[in-house]
C-alpha cells in the first residue's frame, strides 16, 4: 500500500486554499455582493459581518482571478514558514486591518471590494518570517513590498492596474494591510515560543 503520510500532511494546506477561493467566488458572484461588499453606510447601520465579508466580495471576475492568482502564489511561497492555523488567523487579522483602516482612516471610501490588501499583509508577514529564519530572500520581499507602498502612497495605484482589473485601485487598503501583517508578526513570534516551550515541558 503507498504511503499515504506525505498526503495528508499537504491536505489541510490544499483544504485552505480552496476554502479562500471559495469563499471569495460565492461573495463575488452573489447577485450582485448584495451580503457582502465593504458598505460603510451599511456597517454603520450594523452590517458588521461587511468588515470581513468585504475583502473576498470582488467587482468583476477579472479582479477576482486576479487576486486569486497572487493568493495562490503568496500561499505557495509560504507554506514553509506559516502553518495553517497561521494562514487562519493572519488571514482574519489582515483583513480587519484593511476594514479598519478604511472605516477610521478613509471615510472617503463608501463601497470596497477585493482581497489584494489582505493579501500585502500576508506577503509583509511571510518576508518577515523569512527574515527570522535567516533566509536572505526575505530582504528582497521586504524590500518589494515596501517600494510599493511607498509608490502607492505617493502617486496612487500602480500604473494599469485599474485597466487591468476594471475598478478603481484603493491603495491604502494595501498600507492598511501590510501594516495588519507587520503587527501580527511579533504575536506569532510570541505564539512559536509559547508552542515550543509546552512541548518542552515535562509531563507531570
């Protein structure tokens, strides 16, 4: 009988994959995300589940593909260092940074839609993680990441990404959530340690 060990390890990880695509394709094509799009009028009435609905629900199916595509990769990249009770909760806590980011610092935004913000907190998180482990690739991450942002800060969206994806850019989604995945990454330090100190522990 074949081993069937080295499958099961990858099944959770293949589950959460699927699982964030789904969820980003039932939101999307909701007709049309009536449930689940960023509404700050809405969340202000008590929609609130709109905070995090709002990051999978997408504009068109270009912008969805488009995201789902770097959410494979990001996710590729960093299977070596995020578990998948990482990949949960980093996810969780990105896209509240960028909801939140958007409800107190840009009230300008009404309607949101897309996971790209989320998905700059993810990327921030795992460079940093690379970092910690000694791997130099990290730097390079660390450093793309950032001159983005720094490029978005100062003159918007990067240059045609709205026509590639149909919708206007909101770039601050991206700072809200790369600053989400920045902060998240002492915790999951602190979360590491605290996981290797009870395996340490002696039985009682």
């Amino acid at each position: 009988m074949p081993d069937s060990g080295p499958f099961r390890r990858l099944l959770p990880e293949l589950l959460l994959a699927v699982a964030v695509a789904a969820a980003a394709a039932v939101a999307t094509l909701e007709a049309p995300q009536t449930f689940s799009l960023y509404n700050r009028g809405l969340i202000e009435a008590g929609e609130w589940w709109r905070l995090l609905t709002g990051n999978f629900a997408h504009l068109n199916l270009r912008h969805l593909l488009l995201d789902l595509a770097a959410w494979i990769l990001i996710f590729l990249l960093g299977r070596a260092w995020l578990g998948v009770a990482d990949w949960v909760v980093s996810l969780a806590v990105c896209c509240m940074a960028v909801s939140a980011g958007l409800y107190w610092f840009s009230p300008e935004i009404g309607v949101f839609g897309g996971l790209s913000g989320a998905l700059h907190g993810l990327f921030a998180l795992m460079a940093l993680k690379q970092l910690r482990a000694g791997d130099r690739l990290g730097w390079l991450l660390l450093l793309l990441v950032t001159l983005k942002l720094l490029y978005e800060w100062r003159y918007g969206g990067t240059p045609g990404t709205s026509e590639l994806i149909g919708v206007p850019v909101a770039a601050q989604t991206h700072l809200y959530g790369a600053l989400g995945g920045a902060a998240l990454f002492p915790l999951l330090l602190l979360a590491d340690r605290l996981r290797k100190g009870a395996r340490r522990a002696p039985a009682q």
